[in-house]
C-alpha cells in the first residue's frame, strides 16, 4: 500500500574499530512535501479542559462502544468509526473500497467471540491534541478499548481517540 518513490537519506555509521560504543548519532534533513489534502479532524473542536463532566463523556462513550460491540451492533459501530476511517484513508490515500475493507476485516475480527472489556476506574485520562483530543490508557500505556476473544483469550487493542464537536454534548471518535 505504501510505495516508496526516492531514498531522501541514507546514512551508514562508521566503522567502530575501538569496540568502545559510539555515544549518538545525529543528524538533521530537511525536505518538501506536498500534502495534496486537508484533515477535518479536530482542529474546531472544544477545548476539553473547558468540560466539567468530561469523564463522565468519556465514560459514556466507553460504554455506548462496549455495548454496541457486545450486542453485535456492527453497522452502528462502522458508523461511529466512520469519520475516525476517512481521515485514515486520506492520510494513507486508500480507495473507497480500500477503507470500506478495512472497517469490514475489524467487524470480521470481531465477530469471531471479541468481547468488550470493561473501563476501569484504574485507566488514566488523556487529554492531548491542543487540548481537543481525550482518551483511556491503561496503566501499562495501551488504550483501554480492549477487547478479548470468549475462546481463545486473545486480546485486541483497539486505539481511539475521543473530540467534541462544536454545539455537541457527546463526544465522538476521531
């Protein structure tokens, strides 16, 4: 999917005759990019620190997740990761049916016996992205959607982040 055009940078560290370990490497390049596109993410979005029940949202979409994965709610799921799939597919410039694939093999995943594992009271709070973008971590770092297979005790970490749109009460994935 990803095709590399040119090597901007090649660079080979010199021969280490002492065997005494090199302390660093650094180095600094420099190059053009044209971005041919523009993300409607959550440059707009509230300023979450503004929100004084924002773990209550947090919370809430968590569960709103849980229960529409658990009770195989699949197309409201695809939905609500709707816009979280395009902005993907620009950044990575999939086809339609490239996206469309990719949010069918997670429900395929899924559907396999994934359940959802409950939030925790532990799972940290994350606000970051100018102050418009909020998550679950795990203590261990990883994103509290965690989902776990009934049969075979596989887990599946799935990474989302959480904005509100301007005029919104309930926060949506991004």
């Amino acid at each position: 999917m990803i095709e590399k055009k040119e090597e901007i940078n090649k660079f080979t560290l010199p021969e280490n005759k002492t065997g005494i370990p090199l302390p660093e490497y650094k180095g600094e390049n420099f190059f053009h990019a044209d971005v041919p596109y523009i993300l409607n993410a959550w440059q707009n979005s509230q300023d979450l620190n503004k929100i004084g029940n924002l773990r209550e949202l947090v919370d809430a979409i968590y569960k709103k997740i849980e229960g529409m994965i658990n009770a195989a709610q699949y197309d409201q799921f695809a939905k609500l990761i709707q816009k979280r799939e395009d902005n993907i597919a620009i950044c990575m410039y999939l086809s339609e049916k490239e996206e469309s694939e990719r949010i069918s093999e997670l429900i395929e995943i899924i559907e396999t016996g994934f359940i959802v594992v409950p939030v925790s009271e532990k799972d940290i709070m994350i606000i970051y992205g100018h102050d418009k973008l909020v998550s679950l971590r795990k203590p261990d770092g990883y994103s509290a959607l965690l989902l776990k297979d009934q049969n075979t005790g596989e887990e599946l970490n799935l990474e989302v982040q959480f904005h509100l749109d301007q005029g919104k009460t309930e926060l949506s994935i991004i």
